[in-house]
C-alpha cells in the first residue's frame, strides 16, 4: 500500500489522474490529502455535523465521478477540488433553501434563511476565489502567509524554522498580501472572472 508522500513524488500522474484511472488506494489516498479541507468546509457551511457528514461524502463521490475532468493547465488539484466542493454546497444549500421555503413557515423566516442562505454562497464563492489567489502567489510566499495566518507563528519563528532572514520573511509576506489584495480585487470588479459554479 502507497503512502501520500509516495503518491504525491510520482511525477507520471497526477492524484486525481490516478483517482480517474480507478487505480488502487487512489481514492483513499485524496481523502487522506483533501480530507480535512474538504471537513473544514462541510462543517463551516452545514446546518449539522450529520449534513456536514452527507456533503463530505457526496463531494468525494462527485470528485470519484469527476476526476478525468481534471485539467493541470487550467487549475491545481487542490483547486479543482475546492471547486468540486464548493458547487456541491452551494446545491446543498439551494436544495435546503427551496425545501423550506415551500413548507408552511412564516414568511419572515423564509426571510431570513434565503438571506442567510445567500450569504453562505457568497462566503463560499470568496473562499473559492480566495484558494485560487492563493495559489497564484510565489511557494516561499504562500508558506509565509500559510504560517503566519493559519499557524499563526510570529515573523520570528518563522524566519528560525526557515531558516531565512527576518526583514526577508517580513518583505515576502507584505508582498504576498499585496498580490493577495490585487487578485481578490481583480475578482470583484470582474464578476465573470469569477469561478463558475
């Protein structure tokens, strides 16, 4: 049996182009990768830890199904997969929005769920978009940033666990955050720059 590190250092096939050829492990092995980007999202955008459950499990049949689609000239698989991830929610709430919108609730709860509804959407449109900013950026930056924010380790660690000057880290992480900045606004004064859903 592979291990991820093991996967991932063969440069014959993408994970996902393993995972369209059915081949063995390959499926376990891009849970084992995505998993917990994929709960992370589930859980932040459903109503219970048992929906959050169905939608994990419906995003990874959908990435199964899905996987020969995967073109590396067009996105990174980590972006393919928040996609993939992010129209099934984004279903999954509509799904739920229309289901209670025809019960016999009153109107100002009908209300209040369309309009939280549409905000989840919007808040997993901006993350998707956030994914793909992300990845534009140089690696040294992206891993500065995904410290510093994520980790949230201090300048100082970061430059003694990389082993890089100070004013490097602070520079690389200024410059990050500008990119970052431009790109989402790049996005939002083109709504059709977007990404699709």
């Amino acid at each position: 049996m592979l291990n991820i590190e093991e996967i991932t250092r063969m440069p014959s096939q993408s994970l996902l182009g393993r995972v369209a050829a059915r081949e063995s492990d390959s499926l376990t092995v891009c849970i084992e990768q995505y998993g917990n980007l994929i709960w992370s999202l589930a859980k932040r955008y459903s109503p219970s830890q048992a929906d959050a459950e169905d939608a994990v499990q419906e995003i990874f049949l959908e990435i199964w199904q899905k996987a020969d689609r995967f073109n590396p000239v067009m996105a990174s698989e980590s972006t393919f997969v928040t996609m993939i991830a992010r129209r099934r929610l984004i279903d999954r709430y509509r799904k739920q929005a229309r289901s209670i919108e025809t019960s016999s609730f009153g109107s100002e709860l009908d209300d209040q769920l369309v309009a939280t509804s549409s905000s989840m959407v919007e808040t997993i449109d901006e993350a998707a978009k956030a994914t793909r900013c992300l990845e534009g950026l140089q690696p040294n930056q992206r891993d500065i940033l995904r410290r510093s924010i994520h980790e949230g380790q201090s300048h100082s660690q970061i430059s003694n666990d990389l082993e890089i000057p100070l004013g490097s880290v602070k520079s690389f992480a200024r410059r990050g955050l500008i990119q970052l900045r431009q790109c989402m606004e790049k996005f939002s004064l083109s709504p059709q720059a977007g990404v699709a859903s």
